[in-house]
C-alpha cells in the first residue's frame, strides 16, 4: 500500500502528471506546422552551443558562444 502512495505522490508532485496530462492534450488537438527556417532560431541556440562543446579547438568556449552569439545577431 504504501508503495502506491509513493508512485501517485511521485506522480503528482514531481512530474505534475495532471498538467502534463493537460498539455499533452492540448498538443493531440494542435495543428503541426513544420518548417525550415534559412537560420537558427533563437530556441536552437543551446543546441548550437552544445555542438561548439564537441569541436576540437584551442579557442575557449566561452569566446567561441560570444563569437556565435554575435553572428547570430549580425544575421538578425
């Protein structure tokens, strides 16, 4: 019995099972639209900065996503 009470307190206080219910049902109802933009979108950028992580170079990290983030801009 208690094992139940710990999976549903899991359920509804860490993963917030019943909104997330709810979105997902507003998704199933949404239209999908997919396109593909001539640049990244501002949503992309941490993935950008992840593929900059991956890259062998004697350039710091942190330069190299300053750097990024101002050619992004510039495109902007």
């Amino acid at each position: 019995m208690l094992v139940f009470q710990a999976e549903r307190e899991v359920l509804e206080k860490q993963l917030e099972s019943s909104r997330l219910a709810v979105a997902m049902g507003r998704l199933g109802q949404s239209k999908v639209v997919i396109t593909e933009p001539e640049r990244p979108t501002p949503m992309a950028f941490p993935i950008l900065v992840d593929r900059l992580r991956e890259t062998v170079t004697t350039e710091k990290i942190g330069d190299r996503i300053q750097k990024l983030a101002l050619e992004l801009e510039a495109e902007a």
